[in-house]
C-alpha cells in the first residue's frame, strides 16, 4: 500500500535503523578512535587522554560535539519522518 505521495508505508522503519546504527557509531566512536587509524589520532582519543589529564574543559567540549551530532541526527529523522509519512505532523506552536 503506498500513500498519497506514492511513497512506500514502510518508509520510516529503513530511516529509523539508520538512525539507530549511526547513534551505535556515535556511542562507540570513543573506543574505536581511541585506537590511533592512520596514524591520526582521534577525538575518542582526545578525550580519554584529557580525562586521565583532569583536562576538564577539552572533556566538556568533546561531550558537547559528540552530543549535538546526536541531537543533530534526530532533529533530521524527525523532518524526514514527516516528509516520508504525510500522517504525521509537527506542532506549530
């Protein structure tokens, strides 16, 4: 069955797993950059060594970047959501 815009009605599940896979990615990223790739380190990386350091304010920015990518991501499945499912609507106000 497909709706008005001739989209698929399972349109949502493949987007909300994407959605799911990239945040595992972004919980993760700590341990697996942790691990220097290319002889480049990473920001996981960054983080850990600035936690045993007691760098606090380098800690509270990777958190900061690491957590807005993840609001980031919703915000867009979110708007996608929409786009794909014509049923579901935001609130205006």
């Amino acid at each position: 069955m497909t709706n008005a815009r001739g989209h698929p009605g399972q349109a949502v599940t493949p987007v909300t797993f994407g959605n799911r896979v990239t945040h595992g990615l972004f919980s993760s990223m700590a341990y697996i950059q942790s691990k220097t790739v290319f002889a480049w380190p990473g920001l996981g990386r960054l983080i850990l060594e600035s936690i045993t350091t007691r760098d606090y304010p380098i800690v509270q920015a990777g958190v900061l970047v690491l957590s807005s990518l993840y609001l980031v991501g919703n915000l867009l499945v979110d708007m996608l959501y929409s786009v794909l499912n014509p049923r579901i609507r935001h609130a205006g106000g």
